[in-house]
C-alpha cells in the first residue's frame, strides 16, 4: 500500500513539473512575440490628381523617405537647404499627421495672407479661426515654401549664408518673423542633428545639383527675383542697365524665375 502511493505521489509530481515548463515556455514565446518589431509601411507615391487628396504618414523615418528627394529638388532649384526645409516639414505638420495637414496637405502651417486665391481652410492657431492655405497634393505645399521664402524680402538675408550652414538658416528664420516660438530654431537644429538631416544638404552639393554664389563685397549684394519682376524692373531698382544687369550675372535671356538670385550692385 505504501508503495503505491509512494508510485502516485511521483506521478504526481511529474505531471505537475510537465505543466510548470510547459507554460514557462509558452510564457517565453508570448513574451518573444511581443519583442517582434513591425516593419514601417512602404511608402506610397504622391500624384497630382487634380483635387484633394491626404497621403497618410505612419512615422518619422517614412516622412523623411518620402519627402527627402523633393526638398532636395527644392534646394537645387530656390536654394533653401533641404534639412531646413524636411526639419520645417516635420515640426509644422507633426510628420505629417498634425490636424490641419491632414485636413489641407499644408506641411509648413502657411497662412494665407494677402493676394492668396487657393484653396483654403479656417484653423484656430495664434488666434481663433486663422486662414490656411489647402493644396491638392504635399508636393504643391513644398513648391509653395520655396517661393513663399524666396519671394519675400524680409527672408532674402537668408539666401546669403552658405547652404550647408543649417544653424544659420534656423536662427535666421526667427529674426525674419516666420515663427513666434522663441525656440523655434533650437527645435529646427535637435530635428535636423536627430535625424542627420544635413546630410542631404551634402548630397545635392556632392551631386554638382547645386552651385552656391558667394555675396560680393562692397558694391554688390544679391537680390531674390519675386514673382512678376522683370530684368528691366530689377535694373531700374538698383540704377543699372539691362545689359549690365545680364552681363554681371552671365544671362543669355532676360527670362527670369521666382527665386532666381542675381548679382546687383547696392542701391545709394
């Protein structure tokens, strides 16, 4: 008698030391699930389909996948350096899912000020119920940054300083007014050096995409072509001829684009 239950006490604590690793591993496997990492979306092509459309972002790092070629592209054509312009990007629309650019595709919180005829949506910010404007496309919101920077005169200090130097740009950004956050350039710089952003500053340089022209000293300064100005206009602002205006900046056509920087001399 004793022998048998001696037998069933073994058995006993044999099934219960089965139970205890059987779920000791399946705690272990739960737990390794868990740690399984999910890979980030692929990002999906913008297209310009002619009406609204939000292109939704699932992070940081895909943000900057996707719109890293288009802020370079800025950069060769208005100048602006792409980690000014991504860092922007990201802190304005919160990477793309802030509320209003998921209501307006506007990445950069621009408002819509004097002589603007898009789109537009009312959005309560500094004050209650402020004019933005609405894009069809992100795209459209990027182009709209480099001419909004490049065609204002209070930014045009800024086209002075090196494209590479992105602490300048930050700071320099407050000084002109675009933001009211004392802290705005600091935020710029950490999202910029987070991120190494500056490193496709360094591409398109690397690339030849973009040819940065030094401000002459003295007599010379650069002047930002805004929108509607011609080369005949340009020269009677700062008294010199057409032809010196053309031959100081190598033009072969008085074509000019908004943004274009050209070599004037200073007005008296």
């Amino acid at each position: 008698m004793i022998k048998r239950f001696l037998y069933l006490g073994l058995i006993s604590l044999s099934l219960v030391s089965c139970l205890a690793k059987k779920k000791t591993t399946y705690a272990k496997k739960e737990k390794a699930k868990k740690e399984v990492s999910v890979p980030p979306s692929n990002p999906k092509p913008i297209e310009d389909t002619g009406r609204f459309k939000y292109y939704p972002i699932a992070s940081t790092e895909e943000y900057i996948t996707v719109f890293a070629p288009i802020a370079q592209s800025e950069m060769k054509q208005y100048g602006i350096p792409a980690s000014i312009t991504l860092a922007q990007g990201l802190l304005e629309s919160g990477a793309g899912k802030g509320q209003l650019t998921r209501r307006t595709n506007n990445h950069f919180g621009i408002k819509c000020h004097k002589g603007w005829t898009g789109g537009r949506v009312y959005h309560d910010d500094d004050a209650k119920g402020e004019c933005f404007r609405k894009y069809n496309n992100p795209n459209q919101s990027f182009r709209d940054h480099s001419e909004f920077l490049s065609s204002r005169s209070r930014y045009a200090f800024l086209f002075e300083y090196k494209p590479t130097d992105y602490r300048k740009w930050a700071y320099g950004l407050r000084k002109a007014g675009y933001a009211t956050d004392r802290k705005y350039p600091q935020k710029l710089m950490a999202l910029i050096e987070r991120h190494e952003l500056d490193k496709y500053d360094r591409e398109v340089i690397a690339r030849g995409d973009y040819t940065p022209r030094e401000v002459p000293d003295g007599e010379r300064t650069i002047h930002i072509v805004a929108k509607g100005e011609t080369l005949y206009a340009i020269s009677r602002r700062y008294f010199i001829s057409v032809d010196e205006l053309m031959a100081l900046n190598k033009l072969k056509t008085t074509t000019l684009q908004v943004g274009q920087q050209l070599i004037v001399k200073k007005r008296r």
